[in-house]
C-alpha cells in the first residue's frame, strides 16, 4: 500500500495544509487515503453519514480500515421515514461508532416559532441549514473533539463539487473526501463487488436523498440536481462555511 509512514512525533502533531494534503491523497486509492489519515490524525479524526442513497460505501470502508472513527449522524428530525429504517439497520448489525446528534430546537417548537423555514426562500432554508444541520454538526464535532472530518462527497454529484479538492479547510476544520474522484460506475461497482444494502428508495426513483420536504422523485429528463430544495440549490448547508463567528465550522 502507498501509506507514506511518518515518525510518531510527526505523526502526532501533523498539521499539513489542504494544498499538501490534497497532493497526498491524490494518488492513493480510497482505502489508502483513509489509512494515510489515520496515519496523520489519529484520534482527531470522525467521519459523517446522512444515510442517504450512496451512504453504505464510505460506511463500509471505514468498517473494513477504520471503525474507530466516530460517524455523526445529524438527525434533522425531518429524514424520510425509509432513511431512519435504513440508518437504524446499519447501527444495529455493523460494528460502527455512530453517534447521533439532534437539533437543539425540535422540529414541533421550529414550526411553532418559525413555520416551515422550508418555504420561506432563500432566508428561510439558511436559517434552517443553521438550525437543523450546522448546530448541530458544529456541536458534534466540539463534543467529539474533532477537527478532521470524512465525507463520502463526490465531484460527480453535483455541479457544486467538481471543483472540490480532496481534502479542504473549512474555518477551523479539515474536511477530506476519500471517495472524491469516484465516477458512478466505479461507485456501482464497489456496491456489487461487496453486497452492500441500498436505500429503499432508491428502487422508487430518487436520485438523491435528504429531507422529506426538500428531496423528490425526479421528473422525466431531470438530473439529481433538481429534485433538492426546488432546483434552487444542492448543498443542504453543511458543505459551506456557516457564518457563525464561534463555530468551527
């Protein structure tokens, strides 16, 4: 395996820049990656999982190189009902750390105070990223105690990733994609070379999953991009900086 071992003092206190770390990563198979970051952070590491339609591959290589790592599942309140049966099969039968985190202000109280955020435009769906996924996040990463974050994102996703590099600083955390420059195929194919589980609304049409009222089937010649949030928009938040001055995110 191409795992560049440094010495443990480095090891320890390694603190490349993104540019460094992107340049590492690149040549490194999606295993390798995730073992190259094990190498350099240690226990600073957690990783993310919505669940969603393309969850069970990062899933399952973390379980097979690394299932130590925390995995925060930020619970909005609002997933499909499909997605909290999919999420509590893999919490239940594979041997992962997962660690749920809810918003700090229920979704009953959030209607009660706000109405459906959701439809109130573009005002209306930041506040509810900053409600129901970045407060969140942001909490469970302080709770965990950590700044280096996994995400299973994908440039072939969406318009908004093709640009990404492998591994990002986002205020005070490092986000690092192993799967970044996976294309479909390659995905597809990981999921049959290992039997991995699918969401079950994925054989119902959906190309891409998240919340209930921003997430549809897609009508005849749309891509996955326009069944989030109206066609307006792809990023449910977490991916972009927050604008709050004390998160780490």
């Amino acid at each position: 395996m191409k795992i560049t071992h440094l010495p443990a003092e480095k090891s320890l206190n390694a603190d490349p820049k993104p540019e460094e770390l992107s340049a590492l990563l690149e040549p490194l198979k999606a295993h390798e990656r995730i073992l190259q970051l094990k190498e350099i952070y240690r226990s600073r590491l957690v990783a993310s999982s919505s669940f969603g339609l393309q969850a069970s591959a990062m899933l399952h290589l973390i379980s097979k190189h690394a299932p130590e790592i925390p995995i925060i599942f930020v619970d909005t309140g609002y997933c499909f009902p499909e997605t909290y049966q999919f999420a509590h099969s893999f919490i239940e039968d594979w041997k992962l750390d997962i660690r749920v985190f809810n918003p700090a202000i229920t979704a009953a109280r959030q209607k009660a105070l706000y109405g459906n955020l959701w439809e109130q435009g573009e005002e209306g769906n930041k506040k509810y990223a900053l409600l129901n996924k970045v407060e969140p996040m942001n909490r469970a990463l302080s709770e965990i105690g950590g700044d280096v974050w996994l995400s299973g994102l994908r440039r072939s996703q969406s318009s908004t990733r093709v640009e990404r590099a492998f591994a990002e600083k986002q205020k005070a955390t490092m986000k690092v994609y192993p799967i970044l420059d996976w294309a479909d195929a390659q995905l597809e194919a990981y999921y049959k070379e290992h039997d991995l589980p699918r969401h079950p609304l994925e054989e119902q049409g959906f190309l891409t999953m998240g919340d209930w009222h921003s997430t549809r089937k897609p009508n005849a010649g749309e891509t996955a991009e326009d069944t989030r949030f109206g066609g307006t928009k792809y990023e449910c938040g977490l991916h972009q900086e927050s604008g709050q001055i004390d998160y780490q995110i």
